[in-house]
C-alpha cells in the first residue's frame, strides 16, 4: 500500500455546498482530473460530471449537513471518464 502525505498529491476544491459550484482548485485537482482552472471555474460538479455516481453525492451531502462534517471514500470521474476513487474529508 503506498501512502501519499505529500501536498502534490491531495486534491482540494472549494466549491458551494448546495450548488457544488466551483470556485478555484488546486493543480494536483486539476491534473488528476484533466481540467483547467478555466474549464472548472463557475461550473458545478453536476454540470462537469465530476462524481461517477450522484446518490453517494447526496448522501455525502446529507451526511455533511446533519453532522457538520463528511468523509470516506468517494468515486470521481476524470475528463476522460476514467473512474477515479478518492478518500475525502468535509469539515466546517
């Protein structure tokens, strides 16, 4: 198992809650991913397709607004529609 503790590797967004609109990301979001900050910025995940399946977004979601906080493990998709599974951590 290899564990990446290194900041190149850890994918960060901000984004809105609600909407999931995105504000700015971070490189390694953006390399792993395949997206620009420009192809990223004022879309939402939904309009990009980022999560490969929308029920466990909105029970991240609602996770995230019963309890304050989020995390596990969650399947995204890259522009090339690689499947891309990552831990991820919420928090107010």
């Amino acid at each position: 198992m290899t564990m990446y503790n290194d900041k190149q590797y850890l994918m960060m967004a901000i984004s809105t809650i609600g909407s999931g609109i995105i504000f700015n990301v971070n490189n390694a979001f953006m390399s792993t991913l395949g997206y620009s900050l420009k192809e990223l910025s004022g879309k939402s995940v939904q309009e990009l397709g980022l999560f490969y399946d929308d029920v466990q977004r909105q029970a991240i979601l609602n996770q995230y607004r019963n309890e304050g906080r989020a995390e596990g493990e969650v399947s995204l998709k890259a522009k090339s529609g690689q499947l891309i599974v990552c831990l991820f951590r919420w928090k107010r």
